[in-house]
C-alpha cells in the first residue's frame, strides 16, 4: 500500500459547491458508503443511515426545504455576518442540491449515544472516499435540519446531520487554508507547542 495516502487524500481534498454535469459511476458511491460503514460509532451502535437520492424531484424537495431554513436564517443575520457570508460568496440559495448528480442525506438515530459525533466520524470516512474515487462534495449542514427531515419524511427519530452534494469538482474555489501543524499541537499543557 502507498505510505502516505491518507495524508494525500486529506490534503487535496477540498470543498466544491458547484459541479459538472456528467454522471459518476453509482459504484463510486457504494464504494464511499462501504468505507462509511466502517467507520467507529460510539458504543458500535451504528446510529448513521445514508439516503442516496438521484431523483430529481427528491432533490427538489431537499433544496426547497433546505432554502426555507437558510432563508430564515440569513434574514436574521446581523449586518456584519452578512457581509462575511458574503465575502465567503454564501447565500441562503442551495442551487447545487438540485445540480449536483446525487445526493446523500446523511442522517442519525437520536435515541443512541453520541450519534452526532458518531455520524461525522462516517461522513469523514466518506469525504476521503470520495477524494480517492475523484469526486467532491461539501458537508452542508441545513440551518434547520427538521424541515429536510419533514421533506424526506423522516421518521421523528432520526435526524439529519448532513446533505452531501455530490459530482465531479466544478468550483474554481480553492482549499481553504489550514493552521500550521505548531500552532494546534501542544505538548503536555495547552501553553506549550509541541513543534518550536
Ligand atoms: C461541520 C461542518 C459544517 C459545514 N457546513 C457547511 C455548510 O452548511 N455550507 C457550506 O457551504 N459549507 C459547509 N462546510 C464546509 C466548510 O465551510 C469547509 O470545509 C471549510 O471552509 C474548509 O474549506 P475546504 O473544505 O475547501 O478545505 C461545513 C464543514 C463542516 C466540517
């Protein structure tokens, strides 16, 4: 196996929000899926469950309910946030859940032990597999997930931790940059760094 690939696939990753129209092979996704079931969860309850959607009317549906929640959301911004939401070229419009040629609604059953984190340990397993099969997605994350529950007719239980536009990268956006590796590890206390 090559020494580094986990290192590489995280490095090149990076968010796209806008995507090329072609198709990818549906076993690409299964492929990101299988890793996700991998994936640790706490207690190994396994609270995550994936909803592949390539219906169109479905992701209608997803985007309606998605923009009704960030609509609310941006109109209750105040001035200064709104302006860095703008200058990140972000709005309350989600036009890549209907663009985009799949999507994955990645969602968690309440009731167990910590599902929230359990479900982002999957999507991470996810957001890797991707990168390997050269396929990109942003982790949207609704501004109220319970109207995209409604819309999808989720049972009360499960909760939507995710929406995961999915294609072939079209975003002329680049990575956005990371801390150096000194700055975030310590050594022994918060206050000493662990590289000088
Ligand atoms: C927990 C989480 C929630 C996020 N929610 C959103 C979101 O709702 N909308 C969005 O456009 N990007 C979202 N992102 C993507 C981040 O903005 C993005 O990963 C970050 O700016 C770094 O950029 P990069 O992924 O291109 O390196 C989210 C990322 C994470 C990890």
């Amino acid at each position: 196996m090559q020494n580094d690939i986990v290192k590489t696939l995280a490095t090149h990753r990076k968010s796209s929000r806008l995507f090329r129209t072609e198709t990818p092979p549906i076993k690409d996704i299964i492929y990101a899926l299988e890793t996700a079931r991998q994936a640790p969860s706490g207690s190994n309850m396994q609270p995550t469950s994936f909803i592949f959607i390539d219906n169109s009317n479905v992701k209608a549906k997803v985007r309606l309910a998605s923009e009704k929640g960030e609509k609310r959301f941006y109109d209750g911004l105040v001035e200064d946030r709104k302006r860095w939401y703008m200058e990140k070229e972000l709005s309350w419009h989600k036009p890549n859940l209907e663009e985009a040629p799949f999507l994955i609604a990645v969602v968690a059953d309440s009731s167990k032990p910590n599902f929230f984190a359990s479900a982002w340990v999957s999507v991470a397993f996810i957001l890797l597999a991707l990168e390997e099969k050269n396929l990109s997605t942003v982790t949207y994350t609704p501004s109220n997930p319970s109207l995209v529950a409604e819309a999808l007719g989720l049972p009360k239980i499960q909760q939507v931790i995710t929406i995961l536009p999915i294609g072939y990268d079209a975003d002329p956006k680049l990575k956005e940059p990371r801390k150096p590796l000194k700055e975030i590890i310590k050594y022994n206390d918060f206050d000493t760094p662990f590289i000088e």
